[in-house]
C-alpha cells in the first residue's frame, strides 16, 4: 500500500500542484497523451501477452506508473526542453490529497526503478539535475511518438488531460488505476468492451482478485458503466450466461475521447495551413531588392 497524505498542499505566492499540472498539460497542447496499447497488451504472437502494466502491478509500482504516464504526458514539450524539470516540479505535480506522497527520495528511487524496468534513460546531468529520456512502452526501444502509425506495435489510446487536471490519477488505487487503462485501451474504437475475471491474467497477466477490486472502485467512483448482455451458452446448465461489457464514463468515455481527438486532428491541420501561407506569401527577398 501507498502512503497517503491529507496535508494541505497549497503555498500562498507559488504554484500549487494544481496549476503546475495544469500548465504541464496546457503546454502538451492536445489535450490528451498519445499511450500505445502495449502498454496494457502485447500483440497475440503465441507468447504470454502481458506486458509493463502487469509488471507495475505485480511489483506494486504504483507511483512509478504514474510517473511513467506524466513523463509521456509531458514529453511533447519536455523533449525540446533545454534544462531538466527540478525534482520539485515532478513532485509538486504528482503531489494530491489522497494520492502517493512524494519526496526526492521516494521520486529518485522510481526514476532509479524506471530506469531497471527498461521505460527510461537517465542521460547526462545539466546542472546537478537528472535529463531524463522514455523509451517505448513496453520497454523494446527507444521512445517515438505514436501518431500517424497503424501497426500493431504503435497503434495507441488517449489519456485525457482530465485524467491529472481533474485530480483522478490521485483517486485510483494500483487496481483501479489497472483496470481504468485496460478499459481505455480496450475502448478506442467502441462504447465498451467485455471480459471476465478468470480471463484476466491470460490476457493481461492481472490476477481477477485485483481486476475486481479495480472495478468496484471504479464503479464507486463513477467512472466505469457495466452492462449485462444475456447470451447463449449450450454447455450451461440453464443455457444462458451473462456477458459483461465495461465502459468509461464522461470525459473518458470513447465518444468524449474520439471527440477530443477529432478536435486535436482539426487544430493541427489548421496550424499547418496557416503556416503554409504565410510561407506562400512572404516576399522573395531577391524580388524585393530589384524593385529597389
């Protein structure tokens, strides 16, 4: 189990955990992170399919997730950073009432478990502090960014800026957290999708005791729908059983999520027209010369 804290977070006349995230987020500029399913499943090749979300939990890496998430979060931006982030920007961030709590201790010691786990690389210090570089979810390469890729090792999900501004990465236990990005994932391209407990661990290496946890707190806090579908099943003893499909509700809904998406898609195509013609309609500067 984490440690929790219920001290008061805010500083009067600095930034507190709220607007820091809230300006991490704004500067990533879509609204979203781009997460590759690998994260949560690996592609059916005849091998085990579970992959670094599995891992997290079995290892009980609860703040380490949450730190791999916000580093992808923030990575649009951070890549083209000239100076690493302090170590109090990170824990200040990560910091909420009801979450982990954090110190340079607790926050070196993830980077230090990241680093093990294969999810980053801790290059060159500038200045005493840590550059710190993701690789690809499930640990196999270098980190790219996702987008514009359909393979199977690229395909990917969103993780609404909600997901920090709105404090729920702080509500979620290990388990809740879990099954959130399994539903996520699993929701890309549909309303919800289905799975049973005993399952569970085949397909995602999650053990159905901590699916199910995951699922009561999710229900209980309002973030996860559960519809009964009733199907044939010759081989039961009524010839029925009972289907459940699982999905997300309000902001991280798919139909919020394509939503967002869809919006993000349109601003970037209007960025790179409005910068097309400006380009189009800059002056030749030899042009220019000869007229004077």
């Amino acid at each position: 189990m984490n440690d929790r804290t219920s001290e008061p977070l805010d500083k009067p006349g600095g930034a507190t955990p709220e607007s820091t995230r809230a300006h991490m987020t704004k500067l990533s500029g879509r609204g979203y992170a781009q997460l590759r399913h690998i994260l949560v499943q690996l592609p059916d090749q005849g091998k085990p399919r579970a992959s670094t979300l599995a891992r997290m939990v079995s290892g009980r890496r609860h703040r380490e997730l949450l730190l791999y998430l916000l580093v992808l979060t923030c990575w649009p931006w951070l890549q083209e950073r000239r100076t690493p982030l302090p170590a109090g920007v990170w824990i200040r961030a990560l910091t909420a009432s009801g979450g982990p709590t954090w110190s340079e201790t607790t926050l070196s010691r993830c980077w230090k478990r990241l680093e093990d786990l294969g999810l980053i690389e801790q290059r060159e210090r500038v200045d005493r502090l840590v550059r710190v570089t993701p690789r690809r979810e499930d640990a196999g390469e270098p980190y790219s960014f996702p987008g514009g890729r359909d393979d199977r090792w690229h395909t990917y999900f969103a993780l609404p800026d909600e997901f920090w501004n709105k404090g729920v990465f702080a509500e979620l236990s290990l388990p809740g957290l879990a099954v959130f990005l399994v539903v996520a994932s699993e929701t890309n391209g549909k309303q919800d999708c289905w799975f049973t407990y005993d399952r569970m661990d085949d397909w995602y290496g999650l053990k159905a005791r901590t699916v199910q946890n995951g699922v009561k707190q999710l229900q209980d806090l309002g973030l996860l729908m559960v519809r009964e579908e009733p199907i044939e099943a010759p081989l039961s003893a009524t010839g029925m059983t009972t289907r459940m499909h699982y999905s997300l509700t309000g902001t991280f809904s798919y139909s919020a999520r394509s939503k967002l998406q869809k919006t993000a898609q349109q601003e970037t195509k209007a960025r790179a027209k409005k910068k097309t013609s400006k380009v189009r309609m800059s002056p030749d500067p030899k042009k220019t010369r000869k007229k004077k």
